[in-house]
C-alpha cells in the first residue's frame, strides 16, 4: 500500500468513527418516527496492566461504540431498547494480580423515517 492508499485508509476510518460517534445509544426509545432495522450486540472490555487500572467507563465506551459502528454498517441512525450487563474479573500472571471489566450490551437499530 503506498502512501496515497494509506492516507485515504485514515481519512475513510475518521469519516466512519465520526458518523458512529453520532449515532445516539439509549436504554429507553425515541420519540421520533421510526422503523426497526436490526438488534445488535456488542463486548467492551478494559484489563488493568502492570501500570495501568481497568475503568468499567472504558469498557463500557467501548461497547457503546461498537453498537454505533453496527448502526453505521446498517444504515440506522440510533440504537434504542438498549441493555448492558457487566463482569469484573481477576487475573495473576507473574505474581501480580490484575483486575478486569467486560461490559456487554445490545439493542435495536433503528433509521428515522
């Protein structure tokens, strides 16, 4: 891939992350008028490191932002009815222990008519 390609690749991946960043995700659902498109799922996760702590905020960012990609890749313009469920876990590797979070969630994409 040459440098032309590569610059593209990042300008493309910008656009995208900006219009999934966009995409409104709620527990609840919208007042506006709209028609479903399809449920979706998602897994976020944050581990803490040697120095580093896990956030259960991060974990759950990140599985916000994928149920905004999946609303990007199918056309919707929010995520509505959505549910989130969290796990911390341990782990001991070397002798030092760690602590982790993984927050999953789904929802209903939805497009505005």
């Amino acid at each position: 891939m040459g440098k032309k390609e590569v610059q593209e690749a990042a300008i493309a991946r910008a656009q995208f992350e900006a219009a999934a960043r966009s995409v409104l995700v709620t527990t609840g659902d919208v007042q506006a008028k709209h028609q479903p498109v399809n449920i979706v799922f998602a897994v976020g996760g944050s581990a803490g490191g040697l120095f580093t702590a896990a956030s259960p905020q991060l974990a759950f960012e990140a599985a916000r932002f994928q149920l905004q990609a999946a609303a990007v890749g199918l056309g919707g313009n929010a995520v509505v009815c959505c549910r989130f469920g969290y796990q911390a876990y341990s782990t001991t590797n070397l002798g030092c222990s760690s602590t982790g979070f993984t927050v999953s969630g789904y929802g209903t994409v939805v497009r505005f008519v």
